[in-house]
C-alpha cells in the first residue's frame, strides 16, 4: 500500500523535469537565434555587391536620363517650365516637398544645378567619396521629381525612394573607386598610427558597428519596399475584372498614350490566347513573389520579371520605369553570383588580351608580298 501511494506523486514530479528541460531548450534556442541575428546584424555587412549593383544601376539610369533630356531641360525644369518655379513653390507649401532648383529663378542658376547633378550621377556611379556622393545624389533625385511632378511616374518614385534608401547602405565596397583606393592603401602598408589612443580605437569600432547596422536596415528596406510592390501591384490586379478574364494587357496595348510603336503593339494584341496567359501568369509571379525569395524558384521568377519589364519598356515606352524595377531586382541576387560573374568577367578580358597580345606557338607571321605601285 505504501509503495502504490508513493506512484501518483513520484510521476508529476518527473513530468515536470522533463518540461521544465523542454522550457530551457527552447530558451537556449531562442537566444541563440537572437544572438546569431544581433551578430549577422551588427559584425558583418551583407548584400555588398547587391548594394554596389544599385549604386552603379541607379547612378547609370538617372545620368542617361538627365543626358536624354538635356534638349528640354528647360521646358521641363528649368524657368522657362510652363510649370513655373513660383507655381512650384506654391505647391511645396502643400504638399511638403522641397527642391533646389526652386531656390533661384536665374537661367545660369538652373544651368549650373543641372551640370552639378550630371557631375553627381556620374561620380556616384564611379563610387568616388560614395557616402558624401549618395547623399548628393538623393539630393538630385528629389530636386528633380519635386520639380516636375506632374511629369512623374512610378519610375520615378521608385528612384526617389531608392536613392534615399542608398544613402544609409555601404553601396560603395564594392566595384568602386573607393574599393580601389582601399586596396591600394592596404597594399602600400598604410594603417592607422596605433599611438592614437584607447578612445579613437573605442570609436573607431562604434563607427564600424554603426555603418553595418545602417547597411543591412537600408538593404531589408529595399527588399521589404520591392516585395510590397510587386505583392500591392499583383493583388490589385486580382481585384480588376479585367485581369481576370484575361483581357487586361488588351487595353493596355491599345491606348494611344502608351504606345510609342503602334504597329508592334497592334501585332502583340492580336494575339489573344498569349495575351491571357501573360496577363495570368504576371498576375501569378507578383503575388507570389515575396514567398518564393529564400528558395532557387526565386531565379525563374526573376527571370520573368526580367522579361515584363523589358517588354513595358519596349512595348508601352516606360524605360525609366522598367530599368528602376529591373536594378531593384538585382537586389535579390546573392553575392556569390556577382562574384562569380566577376571572375567571369576578367577571365573573359584576360583570355581576350592574350589573343590580342601573343600568337599562338609554332605559327609565323605570314610574309606579305610587295604590292605593286598604283602609279
């Protein structure tokens, strides 16, 4: 009797060891994904050739852009707009915006601006001084939507919104003048004097800290701000009747306002059965693609956005669009692929080089036989 009393408490004493081990373990995992977070968060910079790939796309893109309109850089931002700088000012009040190509009405003023960001664009391009070139940059990019903003369109709030986000990103590691001045001073044995004192060295690793954690907050937003696109574009396109009978990119192809070549446009539209499947199918990939970005389904898939937008920018005339959707893609890409695409890069100029610099063994040059005189 006394053995078979003792039975009902010897078990809840066991069953409470053992949740009171589960309760430590999933503690202790816990913690330790909290801690590998606030490592990959705070010690190593993720994404940089992603992020170099902005700079580079972005900078390119918007330099092309000021340069194609540099005929009707007046008529567009300049004082001879129809939308004057005072109208402009005017709306600023309202909505908040700001510019500064609003500060002066001067022609050379606005000339000058104007060869200052083509100077910018070009320079964040190259990754010369990257943190002080990106905030000039945002600074252009602002200035510049601000100013025309009824001539805007989502091309342009994408760049708007991007070259803010560059601004907190170490985008300038990597393929950069910068990158290149860093290895040559590393190669030349040129390091800080270790005589500078306990505090410099203190704030020397705060400030590295400090850039990390920026860099990988900026590179998250973009990825967070591309899959709201594409997922806020995709799910409005299920609300429209006409991108669920599949006769949306009908219309599209045949509005005048987005059709820069009619006769293409009118070929691709007569092509009723293609037409529903890419309308489906674009539907498809834009609602799925913030759920396929940790997997390798996430390449086809880029792949086709790849294509749509190649096909916007011929099709419906929306280059600055599609190229700012395109360089937010590359993103999404890992550092590996840029790298070895690098390698493939310099190996592919190497072996080009060498054709060009040295013939093959046991060949001579040909003897060319004197040509006859014309006279």
């Amino acid at each position: 009797m006394q053995r078979t009393e003792q039975e009902p408490v010897a078990a809840p004493k066991a069953s409470g060891r053992t949740t009171e081990r589960a309760a430590v373990l999933v503690t202790q995992r816990v913690l330790g994904r909290v801690h590998a977070f606030l490592v990959l968060l705070t010690e190593r910079p993720v994404s940089l050739y992603a992020a170099a790939v902005l700079r580079i796309g972005y900078g390119l893109l918007y330099l092309v852009f000021l340069l194609r309109e540099f005929p009707h850089r007046d008529e567009m931002w300049g004082p001879g707009s129809p939308w004057t700088p005072t109208l402009a000012r005017q709306l600023f009040d309202q909505s908040g915006w700001a510019s500064i190509l609003t500060l002066s009405d001067s022609r050379v003023y606005f000339e000058v601006c104007y060869a200052v960001a083509l100077v910018t664009c070009a320079l964040f391009l190259l990754g010369w001084r990257t943190r002080a070139m990106s905030v000039l940059f945002a600074v252009v990019v602002v200035s510049f939507h601000a100013r025309a903003l009824f001539m805007a369109d989502g091309g342009d709030n994408l760049m708007v919104l991007m070259a803010v986000y560059l601004v907190f990103t170490a985008c300038g590691r990597r393929w950069s003048l910068d990158a290149r001045r860093a290895r040559l001073q590393a190669s030349a044995g040129e390091t800080s004097d270790p005589r500078g004192g306990r505090l410099r060295h203190h704030l020397g690793d705060a400030r590295v800290v400090l850039t990390t954690v920026l860099h990988n907050c900026g590179m998250f937003v973009i990825a967070a701000q591309v899959c709201f696109l594409y997922g806020c574009a995709g799910l409005y396109k299920v609300q429209g009747p006409r991108w669920g009978d599949g006769t949306a990119l009908h219309y599209v192809l045949n509005i005048d306002l987005f059709r820069p070549w009619p006769e293409l446009s009118q070929v691709v539209a007569g092509q009723h059965l293609l037409i529903a499947v890419v309308g489906y199918l674009t539907v498809l990939v834009q609602v799925a693609f913030p759920f396929v970005l940790f997997g390798r389904i996430k390449y086809p898939v880029l792949i086709l956005l790849l294509g749509m937008h190649v096909n916007i920018a011929v099709l419906m005339g929306l280059p600055l669009f599609s190229g700012a959707m395109i360089v937010a893609d590359a993103a999404f890409l890992p550092d590996r692929f840029y790298r070895a695409l690098g390698r493939l890069g310099r190996r592919t100029f190497q072996r080009a080089g060498g054709v060009g610099a040295k013939a093959p063994v046991g060949t001579a040059p040909a003897a060319v036989p004197p040509q006859p005189s014309a006279e």
